[in-house]
C-alpha cells in the first residue's frame, strides 16, 4: 500500500517550500526536458507544485496522485487535469504519455518496482525525476540528531520504498545535469515544531515514546537557536522509458 499524504496535505508546501528562483530553475529544466505539444505524467502530482507552474507555461501535464486532500490542494491553486489513483494501479490506457515525472513519490510506495512498471505501461519515451540530495549542513546535523536517537532507542528510520535519487546506484541515467546547488536558512522553531508534529513521512511509523525521546534531544541541543543552514545539490534525472520498463520488469 502507498503512503498518502493527507494527514499533512495543509502543511506540505510550507514545508517544501523552495525560493522563486530555485524553484524557477527546477521548472526550466524541466521545461527543457519535456516537449511542448506531447503529453506528460506528473506522477504523484501531490499539491501541483510542478504540474501547475509547468501548465501555465503552455505543457499538457496531467497528474495523478492517492491523496484527495493534496490534489484538492492542487486544485486551489488552478491545476489541471488531475486523477485520483495509485501508482501501482494508474487509470490510463497503455502508451499514452510521452514522458513521465516522478519527484518525490517512489520513497512512499513499497512496491516502487510495481509503480516503475505501471509509469513505463503508460508512457513511451522517457522517465524524468529531481534530485534533492542533502549534503553535510547543520539542517543536516538536526534530521541525523533525530534518526540517531530514534536508532538508539530501538527503532531505526526508513522509507517503504526509494528515493528517486537513489535510483541511479540500480540503474545508471542516461543524463544528469545539475540544477543547483542552494544553500537556504531554515528557523529552527520551526523546524522543530515540524519534527514534533511529524510532517515528514519517515516519522510516522516512529512509535510516540521513542519520537518523545528524539524530540527532547532536538529541544536540548537546538531551543535557542534562531536557524540553521541547510546545503542541497539539485540535479536533472533522465531515463530512457525502455531501460526503465526493462528494469522494473527484471530484464
């Protein structure tokens, strides 16, 4: 089963939130890499933030996701063309996406494979996803203090599935450009008030008193303290849809 995420459908973007100008060259990647006048797959559209910004610059994205909440988001926002379903199960005839995006998704969903082969059922040329890799930072510091003790009080974090980042150590892209490389404050009251109240997914098999244990950690070492830097390296990720289909059928 896939994880939805309607339990933190109000508080996504605020927590996923990227400047204008990074978020404006995440989209001209993109936009580079789709073709105007075919039709793409935003799968795990989530709340629009790219398949929205991506339609008002004249491409036919249609995104799909499992969380009525996060796609009533998205259309709050003027995004088009959105379906309820899972990725494993997508409502589409065969072939019928040129290219397909998944960012942020495949981490949610067990059976990542059964999802890669349903996105190649339904799309013909090319698999596309973003890289957010986090690299050494103090924000970084914070999350590793919080899986750190979870671990050492019995329970050790992790995803049900992949991240699209960790794709490429299976199966090698056929192209990766570097988007950016950001370095961004984030406030620490906030970001604690995150961690305590679990908007992200990796917290929510944490049983209570052992994320009561991690979160008195965070508040020991970082109450007081106003922000933290956190230093990401983001890339453009390209498959070709038959190596993909190939892959997750074992080929």
């Amino acid at each position: 089963m896939s994880y939805s995420f309607d339990r933190v459908a109000d508080k996504f973007d605020d927590t996923r939130f990227y400047p204008d100008t990074v978020m404006g060259d995440i989209l001209n990647a993109l936009e580079k890499a789709l073709v105007k006048g075919s039709r793409s797959l935003d799968a795990g559209v989530g709340t629009g933030r790219f398949a929205e910004p991506l339609q008002k610059r004249g491409y036919d994205v249609v995104g799909v996701d499992i969380s009525p909440r996060m796609l009533g988001k998205a259309r709050e926002k003027g995004t088009e063309n959105l379906f309820r379903g899972d990725l494993c199960a997508l409502p589409f005839r065969d072939a019928v996406f040129s290219a397909a995006v998944s960012i942020h998704v495949l981490h949610l969903i067990p059976t990542w494979r059964c999802a890669l082969g349903e996105i190649g059922r339904v799309t013909t040329d090319r698999f596309l996803s973003v890289a957010f890799n986090k690299e050494e930072s103090p924000a970084e510091a914070l999350r590793l203090l919080y899986e750190r003790v979870c671990e050492e009080n019995g329970f050790e974090i992790h995803h049900p599935g992949m991240r699209e980042r960790e794709l490429p150590d299976l199966l090698p892209a056929d192209r990766v450009s570097l988007i950016d490389m950001h370095e961004h404050p984030m406030e620490v009251p906030k970001l604690l008030d995150g961690y305590e109240n679990r908007i992200f997914s990796s917290q929510w098999t944490v049983p209570d008193e052992i994320h009561e244990i991690a979160m008195e950690a965070l508040h020991e070492k970082y109450d007081g303290v106003d922000q933290v830097f956190s230093i990401e390296r983001i890339s453009l990720l390209e498959w070709s849809m038959d190596r993909v289909r190939n892959y997750a059928a074992g080929r």
